[in-house]
C-alpha cells in the first residue's frame, strides 16, 4: 500500500477532559510516530460527549507534531457540545474537520 493512502483512525470515547486527554495525546503521538511518512492520522470523535481545554491542547499537540512530521492529521465525528466548544476554542479554523 502506498504510504501517502495510509489511514491511522484514533477514537476517542466519553469525556475528553484533564483526565482522559493525556491518554488521547499518548495515543496520537504514538499514531503518528510509527506511522510512514505522508500517512493521514484522523481522530474521530463520534463518540465525545464533553471536551474541554485538555482535550482541544490534546488534539493541538497532536496536529502540530503530525505537521512537523509529514503526515496529515483531520478531525471527524464532531457534533454537537464538542463542535460548539472547538468553534468557540477557534481550533476549527487550524484543524482539518471531515465528515
């Protein structure tokens, strides 16, 4: 498989707060650090209920190091709470949002 076709989908369950966001952070890092080069990581948040701002650092962290590290990096599954909390955070305008 061509690596730049390379999907890696982290989901992400519940609340994304000061106690779960470390665990997503840790789990994207290592997405996207055993993932080759030109890979896509997308994180899907279908099932988030809650995000605070652990969780928006989480998912910023995450986008920056895929950056740097060459691979894309979307966000998908967002709605209700979360979506209004991210719009609000401005983090809409940097991420990737996919349905």
């Amino acid at each position: 498989m061509d690596s730049h076709n390379t999907e890696l989908v982290v989901s992400a369950t519940g609340d994304l707060d000061m106690s779960s966001a470390g665990e997503l952070g840790d789990r994207l890092t290592a997405a996207i650090r055993t993932s080759e080069p030109g890979a896509r990581i997308v994180v899907d948040l279908a099932d988030v209920s809650f995000c605070d701002s652990q969780g928006i650092r989480a998912l910023m962290l995450a986008h920056q190091l895929a950056e740097a590290s060459g691979r894309s990096f979307t966000i998908r599954g967002v709605t209700g709470n979360v979506e209004q909390v991210l719009r609000i955070a401005g983090v809409l305008d940097l991420l990737t949002l996919t349905a």
